[in-house]
C-alpha cells in the first residue's frame, strides 16, 4: 500500500478574535481551509480547492470573519485566470470580490486597518478593512502578529530582492509567561510544490526557551501563542493542539487530527455567498 503523507498545515491567528485559519496542503493537489475557534475548542472544517493555496501570501481579517487569499489554480476558466486574490468568508473559498494577479511572482495582500488601500480594481470593499500588499520578507505574516527578529538573526542581503539567501530567525515571548518562542527558516525546499512538508517552499523549526533551557520542536510544522499563553501546534503528523505548558507538567488541552481528511467538495453555505 502507498504510505499516505500528511498534510502540510500552516495557521493565520486573527489579531482581535480567538479564530484561526487553518490552511492545509494534501491529500496530493488539493487545499483545505478550516476555521479554528479557540474560544469554543472545536474545529470547522470548509472549502476544498482543487489548486494551490499559498498561505504565507494569504491573510485573515482582524476579526476573525474574511479571507484573503492568493490562489494558483490551472484549470479556473472565470475572467479573473488561474492565478488570483480573492476576499471570501472563513472557512470557505467563495469569492465574495476577486482580481487577477501577474502569476504565482505576487506577493498576495493583508487586511489593513488604516483605511489604506491597495485594491487593484479600485474597488471599495464593504467591509472596515482595506488591502495592501504583503512585504518581502521572511516571516511576514508571523511579523504582523507579534514575532520580532531574534538578535541573532542573520542580516538580509541588499541584493537579496525575495529574502531567500538567509536563515532569518525570529522569536515572541509568551503572553502571560517566561517562554520564548523561536523559529528559524532553515532553506527553501524547492519546485512548485515543496518537500518535506514546507509551506510555499520554506523550510521551518521552531523551538522553546525557558529558564535557559531549549526544548526543540522538531515535531511541529507551525506554532504560535494564544492570547492566554497557551502553545497553538500543528504537528507533522497533521494534528492541531493546543497546549497549557505552566505547572509540573504539559497538558493538552485540545486536539484534531486532520491527517485523515478526503477531498469532499462542496458549495459554501448561503451565508458564506454574500457580504
């Protein structure tokens, strides 16, 4: 039998909610996206998208509700090609506004709340939020979320255009705590598609520092801090967990496998089809 790979799993905290987007890579060509809800401790799986998610150039608004997202799907015959941003509802990929791009070359875009705008069709969106372009840089959406440079971070080359030549590393000290968080992006996988479970081609461990002591994690693929202090994993295995690491010992306080899922297509809810 054909040993089945799991997925790869890359998670967008929203900045004000307790909702995380949950963007998974396999079975084989197919993307997942789910909605993690932290307050109530379960999980919502939503669309199936036979094509690519890049979701290091995807972005979840501030409140948990919009995706943006930048998809690459060759078959898509509508007006807007096979490579495109489009605004939708989490967990599902209806596009509620969309645009096309210059290929898989773009940076995607983030939710603003600045008011500014970088809205390729110049279109006003109804809701509070504007668009603007993702930053070349490493790490960019773990940046607008809290992590800094750690100060032993390898400086970017001035003719590094795509920050690609180093192994930038960066850290977040633990709400509530005297942990640090640290994550190093170890190479680019290369082709389309990655190895080893790289997310859009970046290789990435993490690891734990405490009381001058450091825990590697090489079992994660994603990790970030919830607003209580609690450990937000995804494991290699392609498990979602979430961890009380304070008292004598860990405690895992939530946990879903995703590493099982099929492909189910399905048409998004009628709330999911309209702002």
């Amino acid at each position: 039998m054909k040993r089945r790979v799991p997925p790869r799993i890359y998670c967008i905290p929203a900045l004000k909610a307790p909702i995380v987007a949950v963007f998974q890579r396999g079975p084989t060509n197919w993307s997942h996206v789910g909605r993690w809800d932290l307050g109530e401790g379960r999980y919502e799986p939503g669309a199936w998208l036979g094509g690519r998610i890049f979701p290091r150039r995807s972005d979840l608004s501030p409140d948990g509700r919009f995706l943006c997202y930048f998809a690459h799907k060759p078959s898509a015959t509508w007006e807007h090609g096979e490579a495109y941003v489009a605004l939708s509802k989490l967990p599902w990929l209806t596009a509620l506004h969309a645009f096309p791009t210059c290929g898989t070359w773009t940076r995607g875009y983030y939710f603003t709340e600045d008011g500014g705008c970088e809205n390729p069709e110049d279109t006003k969106l109804p809701i509070s939020y504007g668009l603007r372009s993702i930053p070349v840089v490493q790490f960019a959406s773990e940046r607008r979320r809290g992590w800094e440079d750690a100060p032993d971070s390898p400086q970017r080359d001035p003719g590094d255009a795509w920050d690609e030549r180093r192994n930038a590393r960066i850290q977040k000290r633990q709400p509530r705590g005297e942990r640090l968080l640290s994550a190093e992006s170890s190479g680019w996988a290369g082709g389309e598609f990655g190895v080893d479970q790289a997310v859009d081609g970046l290789r990435v461990s993490y690891w734990l520092e405490a009381a001058g002591e450091i825990e590697l994690l090489n079992h994660l693929q994603w990790a970030d801090w919830d607003q209580q202090g609690h450990l937000l994993a995804a494991t290699r295995s392609g498990k979602l967990q979430v961890w009380n690491l304070e008292g004598d010992g860990s405690q895992l306080l939530f946990e879903q496998d995703l590493s099982l899922s099929e492909p189910s297509p399905a048409p998004a809810p009628a709330w999911a089809q309209r702002w």
